[in-house]
C-alpha cells in the first residue's frame, strides 16, 4: 500500500514481488530475489512447524493423552511415526486442494481453523507461565519480572485476539475439534486404567 496502484494489488497473487519491482525498476531482479526468499522462508517454517507439531504429540502421547503411536521413536530419538503424519496428511490435503475444485475451498477453511487449533496451545502456554511468575515459583526480579510478565501477557493477549479474528466459524469449528478430543480421552483413560498404567480412581460405597 503506497507502493503499488489500488487496481494492481487487489488482483496480485504475491504483493512482496509486485511492491519491490515497482521500488527497484530496472529488470525483475527484484521480483525474483524476493520470490526465492519467499521459498527459503516458507521451507524453514514448513519444517518448524512439522517439528513443532510432531513434539506437541509427542508430549501428549508421554502423558497417556493422545494415541502411543506418536510415542514411538527411532534409535535417535526421533518421533518418526509424528514427523510422518505431520508430513503426510498436509501433503495428500495440498495435492486434493490442487487436483479438485472442492479441495481448495476445504484448504481453505482448515488453513483459517488451524489459526484458531494453534492459538489454543499458545494460550495455554502463555498462561502456564504467568502462573509460573505469579506463584513465585521462579526467582525473577526487577526488571526481569517485568520482561517475562509482559511477554506472557502479550502472549495472552495476542492468542485471545488471533482466535476472536479468526471468525465464529472457525471458533465453532475448533471447540468441536476439542470436544472430540475429549471423547477420544476417555478411551485412552479407560485403556490405561484396565492396563495398569494409571491407578484405577477408588470406588466409594453408601457410606463413602
């Protein structure tokens, strides 16, 4: 905006590419160191996020929360079976969303419920923190205390404003996600009660 005509940025399909070739005007140069950089970046957090993802299962599948496969590491360490579901399916959903005219608006509406999906854990870790600070647990004082209190409150912040301007069907979407996830917890709860790994929760009589 003040780079490129109204007309010329409503329809580009890469507005970086388009704002730099109209600074740097002699030859598309620009335009394409621009492009490049777009794929290095979009490579590094394809594969952040495939980490980021595959760990967070990882956790939850150590805790009894999610299903053991996510568990399952190689001789390094690695989740593999994560690391290739979380490469998996969005590769099979980028290839429907680009073979088939339904596949793309489907693309779509998951890329806005993942914002909200995310947002989710954010918060979560944010306020995991602020708990961590207020309880006095951490010795953090003076300036440091303010620091670390003002970036979990940013990150509070910000996670409640991600998910209100994702939308009320994205919002809508993402609490039926949670609510199934709390459906499929109670299987994996009862599997790990009558297999012994969690003490069975003690059975009050009348009197009890």
């Amino acid at each position: 905006m003040g780079l490129v005509p109204h007309h010329e940025l409503v329809t580009s399909t890469a507005p970086f590419v388009t704002a730099f070739e109209t600074i740097f005007t002699h030859g598309a140069w620009a335009g394409k160191l621009v492009a490049a950089l777009a794929v290095v970046s979009g490579i590094g957090a394809l594969n952040g996020w495939t980490l980021v993802t595959t760990e967070v299962a990882r956790a939850a599948a150590d805790d009894g929360l999610f299903p053991g496969a996510f568990g399952w590491t190689d001789r390094k360490g690695t989740a593999w079976f994560g690391v290739l579901t979380a490469a998996l399916l969005p590769s099979l959903l980028m290839l429907w969303s680009y073979t088939t005219a339904t596949g793309l608006t489907v693309f779509t509406d998951l890329v806005d419920l993942t914002v909200v999906t995310v947002a989710i854990p954010y918060l979560f870790s944010a306020c995991a923190q602020l708990t961590y600070l207020v309880s006095k647990r951490r010795r953090v004082q003076g300036w440091a205390l303010v620091r670390d209190l003002a970036i979990a409150g940013a990150g509070v912040l910000f996670s409640m404003w991600v998910t209100f301007a994702a939308g009320y069907q994205s919002v809508y979407q993402a609490l039926i996600l949670v609510l199934a996830g709390v459906v499929i917890y109670v299987f994996i709860k009862a599997h790990r009660e009558n297999t012994g790994q969690v003490p069975t929760p003690a059975d009050y009589g009348p009197e009890g």
